[in-house]
C-alpha cells in the first residue's frame, strides 16, 4: 500500500494563494455592515411610520376574509382601523395599544367573523385610549397576564 506525497509548502515569496482569506473577509465584512444599515434603516423607517406597517397589516387581512364575514364587519373594521390610524399618525396610541393590537392580528391564514370582531374592538379601544390620553392600563383582560406572584415562605 502506497501513501500519498507530502504535500510540500508554497516557496517562500510566492503569491499564488496569498491574500485569498483577506479578500473573502472583506467581502463578507461588507456584506455584514450592509446588512447591519439596512435593517438599522429598516427600524427607524418603522419607528417614524408605524403606520405604514400596519396599512401592510390591513391589506393583509383584507385579502384573506372568510366566507363568514359580511359587508358590514368589513365596513366597521375599516372604520375603527380609520379612527385607529389617525390616532396614530397622531403619535398618540401607547405602546400597550399597540401590543394588543399586534396580539390581535394574526396573519398568513383565513380571517373569520370572530376575528374581524376581535379586531375591530382592539382598534376602537386603541384609538378611544388615544383620544382621551388613558393608556389602559390595568384593562386588559387576557388569560395570558400571570396572576401576582405570592410570598414563599423560607425553611
């Protein structure tokens, strides 16, 4: 049985593989700092118009209603989502308003009668919060807020 050759060291000074590592590390040092800028741009494009994102939001459950749901749910959730847009392109919708709002639109999938009413009521309740300055806290009411935590007692 054979082994295979050495494999002997490039000669010293020659430039056949040299620099092959710094020109792939800089490239892809680019590529990452591009990256970095887009979504850093993409962050403050969405902090400065929230409601673009949720114009994206809209559009995407206008398209997937179900069968179920009338003319008149379509129209009272354009209605209050109306009333909840110019609240917020007034910048006056709490971040509270804006999680349960998040928490309520599910998307990628059919949107029934129910959830069209689910939707409705979350915007009509962001953009009254909005109106009156009340950040509604303490008004919701989710299964999902853990119950206050009690004292454990110490051996």
């Amino acid at each position: 049985m054979s082994t295979p050759p050495p494999i002997e060291p490039a000669p010293p000074g020659s430039t056949s593989n040299r620099g092959c590592w710094k020109a792939a590390l800089l490239g892809c040092g680019a590529a990452a700092i591009l990256c970095v800028a887009a979504l850093v741009g993409i962050g403050i494009y969405v902090q400065k118009r929230p409601a673009a994102v949720t114009d994206l939001l809209m559009e995407r459950i206008r398209s997937g209603y179900a069968a179920d749901v009338t003319a008149e749910d379509k129209s009272e959730l354009d209605s209050a989502y109306a009333e909840f847009r110019r609240e917020l392109e007034a910048k006056r919708v709490s971040k509270d308003d804006m999680e349960r709002v998040r928490d309520a639109v599910k998307i990628g999938r059919e949107v029934g009668r129910d959830e069209v009413h689910e939707l409705t009521r979350v915007f009509r309740e962001a953009a009254r919060h909005a109106g009156t300055g009340d950040t509604g806290h303490g008004t919701r009411t989710s299964s999902a807020t853990p119950p206050a935590l009690e004292a454990t007692p110490v051996p």
